[in-house]
C-alpha cells in the first residue's frame, strides 16, 4: 500500500505510488465530455471513474459534511464524491478524489478546500485530494498535465461539445429512439482510440473526423414535425450536471422539445480570456497575458473547426463563436464582469434570441450570487430589448422541489408552443437588424 505523503503545509500528496494502485473518482457534469476525460486519464495510465449516481442521499450527505450556507453545486459535487466512498464499493485506502478549480473569484475555487474538511469530518482525511487546473494551484507527484496531454483533454473536449451538439439536433425527431445515443458511443470508442496512437488532435485530423461525425447524425431518420427549441443557460454545473438540474434535457425531451445547450468549448475560453483582460484591466505580466492570448487563438481556431464541420450539412445548425458572444454583450455588461459565468451568461442568452431560440431556461443554483446577477438580474433587460424572448429562471437548491421546477418549465413550453411559427421565421440576419436597429 502506498505511504501517505504530505507537503509542507501539511496537505495530503498524490504520489506516484498511488497511480498505480488509486482509483480516481470524478464528480459527473457533462455525461459524453466527461466520458471522453475519464478515457484520456485512462490512456495516461490513470484508473479513472465518472460517479453518475443521482439519488437523494447525495443532497443528504452533502447537507451533513458542508455548510448549509454553500453554493448548491458545491453541496452536489462534495456530497457525490464522499457518498461514493462511504458507499462500501470502494477501498477508502485505495481511492483519490478528483475536482475541478479555476482559480477565479468564484467559490468553486474553494470547493477543493471544503472537500478536504468534509473528509476530515467524515473521518477519511487519508484519502487525497487531486486539483484539477491549467493554473498552476496545486501540484502533486502522481498527476501532472503536459502539453500532450492537455491537447488530447482540449480535443476530448471539442468532440464532446461537437457530438452532443449533433446529437441534441437529433434526439427529439429520431424515428429510432437510441439511434444518436448509439452513434455517440461509435465515435466515443473510435476518437479514443484515434488519441491512444496520438492522433485525432490536430486540426487536420479534426477537419477529416468532425464532417464524418456531422454527415453520420444527419443520415439519422427524422421525423420532421416542428418541436420548440428552449435553450439551457446558467451556472455551468447545473446548467449541465444532470444530478444538477434534475435531468432537465431529459424532461425537456420527454415534453416534446428540442434542447439547444451552449457547450464547454466557450466556458474555457472566456475563462482564458478573463486572464488576458485582467492585465488590461487591472495591469500585471505581459507574457501572462501574450500565453492567454495564443491558447485562446488555439482553441478558437478548434471551435472554427468545428463550426465549419457542421456546416456541411444543412439540416444541421451550427454552434455561434466565443467572438460572436464578445460582440454581443457591449450596452449589457463589460468584460470585467467575470465572477463564476459573468458576461457569458448574458451573452449566451443573447445569442439564443438571436439564432432563434426566445425560449430559454436559465438554471439558477442557491448561493451563486454572480449566476443571479448575470443570469436573472438581466432578464428584465433582455425582454424589454426582445419582447419575444420566453425566459424563465428555475432556482435549484436542497428544499426545491422537482414538481415545481418542472412546473415553471411546463409554463415557459406552453408560451413556446404558440411562438413556433414565429422562431421558425426568425433568422441570425434579421436578429443582427434589429441588434443594429438598437
């Protein structure tokens, strides 16, 4: 068994004993990008696993180890990971846990930190802790990120957000329901293997794979019969976590809409995008902000890939850029505007509108105070600039209950279901007048 090591200020190491024997346990968030993570780690000789588990214990464990003051996704997120542990179906002597942090303002810099004192109270303080960050805030001996590496986790993420794209165009008109969950599986298992022999990263490679994918969707029969389009916004755990939002894709199909979830792919780059601007904002390193800038060119011109890809098949929409977002928000909220998703919520919300999706849910967790201000705090703006938009904030934390949520949803369908003629003429061109026209 590996010996327990610690730094010197007194914080439990991952060694490189432990990545030989540990499982790594990850919290779940969006099911086919996190697919992709969890097999990337796995090529890299990591035993990795996806919790997916989503019953109310999770929430009571949650309340039980962390501070009922705490933003709900937090209390999600710690409570998944030590019910996991707790469970009995783990060596709690042979099990490491995973978590995100971005080093921003926002509390989920702090989660890694309150999971750590819910171990500690729960009496498994031996079990470590791995920060998940392109930020440098933490380091351990067993897991580290090289630049390999990170292009494959870059590339795990672009065909993610791309699959699920395609697929979410698919799934409420299939004629042979599974038939985009199957395809999704085929080209999980194909790009897996395409990135154990170092290739499907570059963007030549992607350029040849992603028009496959987009061509393999569209060939799915469709029944063509129109369904409203309700696109999905808010902070970016419930916004995509099932476990989060009470599996509101699968509702939303289940009530015969079309679901139109921004991905990932803009989340990263606004977060590079908020280093860069903090030094024109507040000063600082040049060279940090020169190392922004070109991984944000990077990951554009994967997002442009993408973009281009799907446009070679007309019965399938394409995603909008992170520039498109950037040009959207000026008169609505500034670029310092950054706290958790900031202007980007603003913006996605935009973006929705004008692409032709009025009919948007924006998921608002407890204890997200920049969520409420970017997300509901802008709504009142939003239909005043755009009577035709159908928003509808549904708030998520421990006491709500999933009847009410589905309830305020059902509400914002029904006002969609007399909008379709008119989102079904409303064009990007005819959105940008009236942007002009403003």
């Amino acid at each position: 068994m590996a010996e327990l090591t610690y730094d010197k200020t007194g914080r439990l190491l991952f060694t490189k004993e432990m990545k030989k024997e540990y499982t790594l346990l990850m919290p779940q968030m969006l099911p086919v990008t996190f697919t992709f993570l969890r097999r990337v780690f796995e090529l890299y000789g990591y035993n990795a696993e996806i919790l997916t588990t989503t019953h109310r214990g999770i929430v009571d464990t949650g309340l039980k180890y962390v501070h009922n003051d705490t933003c709900y996704p937090a209390l999600l997120a710690i409570g998944q990971l030590l019910d996991a542990v707790k469970s009995g179906k783990y060596d709690d002597r042979k099990v490491a846990l995973m978590i995100t942090q971005t080093g921003g303002g926002c509390r989920a810099s702090n989660y890694i930190h309150l999971l750590r004192k819910a171990l500690e109270k729960a009496g498994l303080s031996h079990v470590p802790v791995i920060s998940l960050n392109i930020s440098g805030l933490e380091k351990n001996p067993g897991f580290s990120l090289s630049v390999p590496m990170v292009r494959r986790l870059a590339a795990a993420m672009i065909y993610g957000d791309f699959l699920t794209w395609c697929a979410n165009q698919i799934r409420p008109y299939e004629v042979r329901k599974g038939a985009a969950d199957l395809l999704i599986t085929h080209w999980t298992d194909e790009i897996v293997t395409m990135l154990g022999h170092g290739k499907a990263m570059s963007k030549k490679d992607m350029r040849r794979i992603l028009p496959e994918i987009a061509a393999d969707f569209a060939q799915i029969p469709r029944d063509g019969a129109p369904k409203p389009r309700v696109g999905i916004v808010g902070e970016i755990y419930v916004k995509f976590a099932p476990l989060g939002n009470n599996n509101l894709e699968e509702f939303l199909l289940g009530e015969g809409c079309e679901p139109v979830v921004p991905g990932l792919t803009d989340f990263l780059i606004f977060k590079i995008n908020n280093r860069s601007i903090d030094v024109g904002l507040y000063r600082g390193s040049k060279l940090k902000k020169a190392f922004c800038d070109v991984f944000q060119k990077y990951i554009e011109g994967l997002q442009d890939v993408m973009i281009d890809a799907i446009k070679t098949q007309p019965s399938l929409r394409p995603m909008g850029r992170f520039s498109d977002l950037q040009r959207l928000i000026p008169g609505y909220l500034g670029y310092g505007n950054k706290m958790g998703e900031g202007w980007l919520l603003t913006a996605e919300m935009l973006e929705l509108i004008h692409s032709g999706v009025p009919n948007i849910v924006c998921t608002q967790p407890f204890g997200c105070l920049p969520n409420h201000v970017a997300g509901k705090g802008m709504i009142r703006r939003l239909k005043d600039d755009y009577p035709e938009s159908n928003i509808v904030a549904i708030d998520y934390d421990p006491g709500a209950t999933r009847i009410n949520q589905e309830n305020r949803v059902k509400l914002m369908i029904a006002n969609a279901r007399e909008q379709i003629p008119a989102a079904a003429t409303h064009t990007p061109e005819a959105s940008r007048q009236t942007q002009r026209a403003r």
